[in-house]
C-alpha cells in the first residue's frame, strides 16, 4: 500500500486491517468462480486460464488482459527452466557415460 | 472469525526471498484459496502466482480510490472510512459492501411476513 501512496502518506491500522480482509475476498470470490467454471467442465484442478477468466467474467477486466500475458511470461519462463535443467541432465548423464568408458579402457 | 494477524503477512512483502520476485506471500494466497470452499480441491502451481499478481492489481486500485477520498477531506492518513468509502463508490468492489458496512444492512422482512 505504501508503495502506491506519497512519501509522507500515513495508513491507519485499521485501514490495512480492512485491506487484508478485502484482499482475502477478493480471492475467495474469485476463486468460487473459477471453481464453478473447473465443475462444469468435469475438471478437477483450478489453473491459471480459470483464475483469469473468472476475473474477467467478475467485471476485472482490467486485470485479466495484463494476467494472461503475465502468465504465458510465466509458462514460458518455466518451460525454459525445465528445459535448461533438462539439459543439464542429460549432460551431466552424458560425463558419467564418458567416465565409465574411460573406466573401462 | 477471520483475525488480522493470520493474514497480516500478505502485506508484509517478499523480502526475505522465499516468495520469489512476488509481493504477496504464495502460501498464505494457497491456504486462503483453499479455504474458499470444498469445492477448492486441487489447484495448478500457477495459479497461486497470478492471483499474487491480481491481489498486487487490486490492492493497488483500492488504495488509489481509498486515497482520493482521504485527499479529498483534506488528510494525510488513510483510515479504514476512506476504504468503505472507495467500495461504496466503486460498482465493481459491491461484493466488499457487506464486509467494510460498520453496520450490517436492514433487511425489510415486511415482504416475507
């Protein structure tokens, strides 16, 4: 909150209190509908295309257009982790190979 | 009863690292989620990382609105009133109307007599 606010911008502690009671509100409105959504679909796991498209379907529309590139940012991300650890793998299983060649000559 | 101090690490931020370049806590986003309702059984490892972003979008969009009213009674600090005030204000924060009312609303049950 105090990021958003100027420097010498005083929040009570009762104004953050609310905060975090409407914050946790806000994910469990948001999180029923994505539910719902998962249900009818004969889904059993809440992913993040759900969570975006309910919060467009709830009036975040706002929110949904920067969360959807936010996650294929992410997907890329992991998709690149995976595969450099992959990588990593295989290497280090390819030096083993090598060693126990040398092993054996 | 929901206490300010179960959740009082959502705003405490993610210095110490554990949450990664995250603002909100991932873990306590996973426990609220979870608790939102049986129907809540399994949820991918993405999701936890776009709600901390959407939280970080909201709080965001709450403060602003919140602050305005604060400016606009001539105050530097923001008080919980101000908050009730942006909701009330705000078609989209209806769902948050119940929660920030001080008082609960009156129902007129001479209908259901």
């Amino acid at each position: 909150m105090k990021q958003i606010l100027p420097p010498k911008a005083k929040i009570s502690k009762e104004a953050k209190e609310t905060m975090q009671e409407c914050v946790s509100e806000f994910i469990s409105f948001v999180i029923s509908e994505a539910s719902y959504k998962c249900k009818r679909e004969m889904r059993k796991t809440i992913n993040g295309d759900d969570v975006c498209w309910a919060l467009a379907t709830l009036g975040f529309d706002d929110y949904a257009s920067p969360l959807i590139r936010y996650l294929y940012k992410y997907r890329e991300l992991e998709g690149d982790k995976a595969a450099a650890n992959q990588d990593k793998g295989i290497a280090d299983h390819d030096s083993n190979i090598e060693d126990s060649n040398l092993d054996r000559y | 009863m929901r206490q300010a101090g179960t959740y009082s690490g959502i705003l405490s931020g993610g210095i110490s690292g554990k949450t990664g370049p995250h603002l909100l806590p991932l873990a306590r986003i996973k426990k609220i989620m979870k608790k939102s309702g049986e129907a809540v059984k399994m949820i991918s490892g993405e999701s936890p990382i776009v709600f901390s972003k959407a939280c970080e979008l909201f709080i965001k969009e709450l403060t602003q609105r919140s602050w305005m009213v604060t400016m606009q009674s001539k105050r530097r600090t923001l008080n919980k009133e101000d908050v009730a005030s942006a909701v009330m204000a705000t078609d989209l924060f209806d769902f948050l109307v119940n929660l920030v009312s001080e008082s609960p609303l009156e129902m007129d049950t001479s209908k259901y007599s």
